[in-house]
C-alpha cells in the first residue's frame, strides 16, 4: 500500500500526543497490511467528506484518508471525533 499525506493532515499530526503518534504508527502499519481489518473499523464517510473513509486511532481519534487506487491512499486529516465532524 503505497501512503501519502495531505499538507493538513501533517499540520495535524505535529498536534498530536506522543502516545497518539505512536498508536497512529501502529494503525498504520496494520492498514498497510490489511485496510479492512476489524480493528480499524474502516468505513466510508458522507457530507463533508464525501468520498472518503476513517479509521480509528484510539478510542476517539480518526484518521480520514482518500483512496487514490486499490493500493494507495491519501490521508488527509487526524483528529478526534469532535475536530474532524463537529
């Protein structure tokens, strides 16, 4: 799976708890092996990200990405759930 990141979505990132880098790192790693993995609750969005999935960090933070192709994806924003649909 090739990964790229939004200008947004790094911006975010630097936001972002050590704790809450790190198990991003573990999701990620688990995404590229399998995007559909339980774990990650990945599904897709309506509204203002229309087109787009999640997937869950931690029990509050998502990660939303764009599927560019069948292996790559694009994220383009992290956040809690609050930030990212509030």
């Amino acid at each position: 799976m090739d990964v790229r990141y939004h200008r947004r979505f790094r911006k975010q990132y630097r936001k972002l708890t050590k704790g809450q880098r790190e198990h991003f790192a573990t999701r990620l790693s688990l995404f590229i092996q399998n995007s559909r993995a339980s774990v990650l609750n990945n599904h897709s969005l309506t509204g203002k990200y229309f087109g787009c999935r999640s997937i869950d960090i931690t029990g509050d933070i998502r990660a939303i990405y764009a599927p560019i192709s069948n292996n790559a994806a694009r994220f383009i924003a992290i956040g809690t759930h609050s930030q990212l649909y509030g």
